[in-house]
C-alpha cells in the first residue's frame, strides 16, 4: 500500500523506513508548516538519504510550493548517479557540465565548482522563480564561510524558499564553520560550538536497523626501519611516541618497497576470496585507498598499487582518479561488475564520497589522509546493503596509527561538526604528544624496510586481541564457519560463556536456596518434635508427683497443691542429676529418654500402690510448674 506524506501519495515502491518517516515529519513541522527556510540532515552513507532527498522533492511539487530543484554535489559522477536516482521519481533532472537553458525539467544537479564559476546565473535563476526554489545542499561539509564553494552557496541561494542540507560526515578538518549563515551551532559543556541537526540518523542505528552492514576494523602494527638524516630508527606504532614519529611509521608501512603493504594486500584478498567463496556474495569487491603521492621515479602511488595487486593477486585491479576523464564510467562499470569482472578498484579521493559501489566489502587504507571526515567518508563505501545477501560484515583494514585507531573505535559514536575553542585548536597543532613538542624535523626521512603483525580486530568500539582472534580462525576452520568473521565467533563464544556462567550460576543458587529450605523444614520438624515431647513430659512428671504423695485423682486442697509444685520440682532435679542437663541444654535424644525414664518411674510407682486403683486420663489433671525438667 502507497505512503502519504503531507497528503500527498508516494510512489507504490517506495517503503519509507522509520527513519526516513521521522525526519519527514520533523521537516514537515520546520518548514512545510513553519516558516524555517534551512533543514540540516545527518544520515550515515547506505542510510537511503538520496531517497529521501527525492521525497521532498516529489512532495513540495505535488503540494505547488516550489517550481525549481537545484541539486548541489561535490563531483560529477554524484551528479550523473543522482540525476539517474531520480528518475525513479519521475523527476527529470537536469545533470551535466553545460547549463540549463530551459524549463522542461523539475528541476538541476550541479557541481559546487560548477556553482562557483556560476553563481550569478544561478542567482538569477532563483528571480526567474521568485524564490519558489528547493536548493539541495548535498554533503554540506564542503561548504565553509571561509571558502569559495561556500561564499558561491550562499550568494547564489540567499532568496530560495526551501533550503536543505544533506551530510554523512557533519564536520570539516579545517575548524571552520559549515555555511555559518543557514546552519546553527550551539555552545557545549566544553566551551566548543556544535552544529544542531534538524534530525541525525547514525551509524549506530543504522547498524541496529539493518540498514547498513556493521564494519570490523583490523588493524596491523609491524616493525618499521628508516632513515632520518644519518641515523637509521627501529621503531613499532606502539612504540613512537610523537606524532612524528607515527607519522615516519605510517611512511614506512605505506612504501611499496616494503613488506607491510604486501602483508596486508594479502590479508585483505584472502578475506574477499573467503566473502566470495562461502557465502552467496559471488562478485563481492575491494577498495584500496591510496595516498596522493608520487614515487621517486614520477609514477602515482596508486600505480604503484595496481601494479603491486596484480603481481600478488592475479586481479587486474580498475585505476580511478581525478585526472582521468573516464573514472566516472569506470566506477559505474566497476559497480555492476559481475564474479569475473576485476575484484578490486583502486583509489585516491575519487571512491571516497557519495560513490555508490554496494559491492565493495573490503578495504584497504593505504593513505596518509589523518582527518576524521576523510576516514569516515571511505568507511562509507563498504557499508551499503544488498538484500538478499547473507552475512554482511565488512572488513576495513588500516595501520595501528594512534589516530585512525582512535577513529575506528569511536565509529559508532554520533559525532557533529565541533568547531573547537581557537586557543586549545593552537595547542593541538603545536604538540607532538606526550609532551614532546617541536621535535625537529630536520634531516631526510627515508623508508628502509617494513614487516606487518594483526594487532588485533576493532569491532563496535571493541578491541579483540590477535590472540582470540587466531583462536577464533582454528575454529572457524576446524568446524566449517568460513564466511563467518573472527570476531562474531569470539562474541559468540563469549556469550555462550556468560550464559553458561549465568546458568551455572543459577543452578548453585537454586540448590543452595532448596537446601536452606530443607534444612529449615529439618529444624522446624525437630523443633516441634522436640516441643511434643517437653508437654509430654510436663505431663508425665505432673502424673508422677500425684502418684508419689498418694493424690491420685482426687481434687487438691491449697496445702496439697503446694505440696505437688515442690514434688514437682523435686522430680525435676532428680532427671536433671541422672542426665546432666535440663532441657533449656538437652539434646533432643536426651528428652527421649527422659521420657522414657519418666515412663519407668511411674510404673513403678503404680505397682507399689496398687496401679488398678487409678485410671490415666491426662485430660482431668492440671498441670502444675512451668520450669525446665
């Protein structure tokens, strides 16, 4: 059954999920019904934002509330692979390098640099409409007050009714702030201003939802050899304690001349062959993300890296960047590519943002880019659901560098756009850490040689050692779980632990607690066993002392009454003599036989006076003294 949103019916295809739905909602209330023109979204990459950019589209142009779309994206083939998402809409879409010179669409996609070497045409465009316009700032992270992107934004778009802001990584590496004039930023405990989304859809619920695959993070550490001036340094990522020394261990581990790249080149295609091999996600593919950099001999690192695959591999890896004019129609081939299409596609900053290639599964991030964004954006690629295929973990392998370890252990945490106190920003830049700063830096840094060690796996916001993970591996292998990751094992068996642990646990406090009722429906019973056989004694002693002074049944006057408590009492002592201990100390066999002996003593006494005169009737006789036999 069709959705409606704002009355307005949605295409019969479309199945909003529950977070699509609540932002609607919020935006409907902002700016539908209010009079707010800026809407700030977060939606993790995979999240289905495209989809809902198109929904509001399609709804304000149902509802007559604008004429004009204009699409804004970083590059051109999120403009060609938008404008192709929209169809499914119905929404023609303007999207290529020229201008739109007519108004037979719903609306344009643009680049931000087409925008900014157009911004007064656009403006004019915004006029021809009398402002009845939606502008779609897409991944707004790219836009600042203080670049011309941003300046070109604000400039072209200042009169449009409906503004919204799309992003999955809602910060900027540079501390400046994102198109200051639309979007908000409040004051935090620490003293920082944070950006105030309108609605933030999460990696964390996101993974919750099914929505996009949950990502391991194994990470490598390794020996690293190099040159420094004329002194040669052995160090680990563990043991350099600057960033510039990290920064030395993250060269050397980056050199194709060294054997850590090797290493985990090798890890990482094993692990695709392993998704391809046991699971049904027969074309799955790979990501190698690579440094911009050239070698000594001119030729792109990234070169260096197809060429380093091919030899390892066997795959003939697909090479995009920026300077070459068919990257755009090489990803889209790449992303349709079938079980012997090429398995991995190698990179610089072109696979890093907004690309949609729902195959890729693993990665490598082989970069020196430090920035959170960056790291976040490249996670982004492999965290695209498929439906109908099994099993969905993805693998993002990276350095034991500080930085990206920190940034993989809080993935799944939200993060806003935080511009940070200015001061405190200063101090950062000029510390090196651990309170060495200014190292000099003087002297020609040279890698010399590299060896590659698993430090161990991350995976949500959890360090697992190489330890369990080897063991995790063995019984992976020797029980037949290929496909299944390392860590969900480990999990698992951690589980299992902690409910047998829970169960045994359980089961000792059952017993324990049967057992103190046991031993308490024991003590009760002898108690009142015990009690039973106190009254009848106190009987048993009244009946004796009758006996002895001659009473019988007969009614007593004060005198005798008197008479029978002292006999009584006499009889007490005479049990407590021949047995060691009144009853207030006696065991309970020690009654007993008490009784028993009260029992003798009477028979006796019976048949010295003639025991057939007397009739025992325990009913008729008062019991007289109260103290302990």
């Amino acid at each position: 059954m069709a959705q409606s949103w704002s009355g307005v019916t949605l295409p019969d295809w479309f199945r909003p999920r529950e977070w699509q739905e609540e932002a609607f909602k919020i935006y409907q209330q902002k700016c539908i019904g209010g009079d707010e023109a800026n809407f700030l979204l977060q939606a993790c990459p995979g999240a289905g934002k495209t989809h809902f950019i198109c929904a509001v589209i399609y709804v304000l142009q149902k509802l007559n509330l604008i004429d004009w779309a204009i699409i804004c994206v970083p590059g051109d083939h999120l403009r060609t692979q938008f404008a192709r998402d929209a169809m499914d809409w119905d929404l023609d879409l303007f999207g290529t390098t020229k201008l739109c010179v007519v108004d037979d669409y719903h609306g344009e996609v643009v680049t931000y640099p087409q925008l900014d070497n157009g911004k007064s045409t656009y403006k004019q465009r915004i006029h021809k409409f009398h402002g009845r316009v939606l502008i779609i700032g897409d991944e707004i992270h790219h836009l600042s007050d203080e670049n011309s992107w941003g300046e070109g934004f604000t400039f072209a778009f200042s009169e449009a009714k409906y503004r919204l802001f799309t992003t999955g990584t809602p910060f900027r590496s540079d501390n400046a702030e994102i198109v200051g004039k639309w979007i908000t930023y409040e004051v935090t405990n620490r003293g920082d201003r944070e950006c105030s989304l309108d609605y933030r859809y999460g990696y964390d619920s996101a993974v919750k939802d099914g929505v996009v695959r949950p990502v391991v993070f194994p990470e490598y550490d390794g020996r690293f050899e190099y040159w420094k001036g004329d002194k040669i340094y052995q160090q680990s990522f563990e043991e350099a304690e600057t960033h510039l020394e990290q920064s030395y261990c993250l060269q050397t581990a980056l050199s194709i001349e060294g054997e850590w790249i090797k290493d985990i080149i090798r890890e990482a295609d094993n692990k695709l062959l392993e998704i391809r091999e046991n699971t049904n996600h027969k074309n799955a593919a790979g990501l190698i993300v690579c440094q911009p950099r050239k070698g000594k001999d001119g030729a792109p690192y990234a070169r260096k890296v197809c060429q380093l695959l091919k030899k390892l591999t066997g795959d003939k890896s697909v090479l995009v960047t920026y300077e070459d004019e068919k990257a755009s129609r090489l990803i889209e081939e790449f992303a349709v590519g079938d079980e012997n299409s090429p398995r991995w596609i190698v990179a610089i900053k072109k696979v890093s943002e907004g690309v949609s290639i729902k195959r890729l599964r693993v990665c490598v991030y082989a970069t020196n880019i430090l920035t959170r964004m960056f790291f976040e954006q490249v996670v982004g690629r492999i965290t695209r659901v498929i439906p109908n295929i099994n099993n969905q973990m993805a693998y993002m392998y990276i350095p034991r560098h500080r930085t990206l370890e920190m940034y993989a252990l809080d993935f799944k945490k939200a993060v806003a756009h935080i511009i940070q106190d200015m001061e405190e920003a200063e101090q950062l830049k000029s510390n090196n850490g651990n309170g060495k700063e200014n190292e000099s830096n003087s002297g020609l840094f040279l890698p010399a040689a590299s060896t590659a060690e698993l430090e161990g796996h991350i995976f949500d916001g959890e360090q697992h050692e190489r330890k369990l993970i080897e063991k995790a591996k063995k019984i992976k292998e020797k029980h037949g779980f290929l496909g299944t990751d390392e860590v969900l094992i480990i999990k698992i068996m951690r589980e299992l632990k902690n409910e047998v642990m829970s169960e045994t646990q359980r089961e000792a406090e059952e017993k324990e607690i049967a057992k103190q009722k046991q031993e308490e429906t024991i003590k009760r019973t002898k108690y009142e066993r015990v009690e039973a056989f106190k009254k009848m004694q106190k009987k048993q002693t009244a009946w004796l002392a009758r006996l002895e002074l001659g009473f019988d049944n007969k009614k007593l006057t004060k005198a005798e009454n008197q008479k029978l408590v002292d006999r009584i009492k006499l009889i007490n002592k005479r049990a407590a003599r021949k047995f060691g201990s009144y009853n207030a100390q006696a065991t309970e066999e020690i009654i007993k036989k008490k009784n028993q002996w009260l029992e003798e003593q009477i028979k006796e006494v019976q048949n010295r006076i003639r025991a057939d005169k007397f009739e025992y009737n325990e009913e008729e006789y008062r019991l007289y003294g109260e103290e302990e036999i």
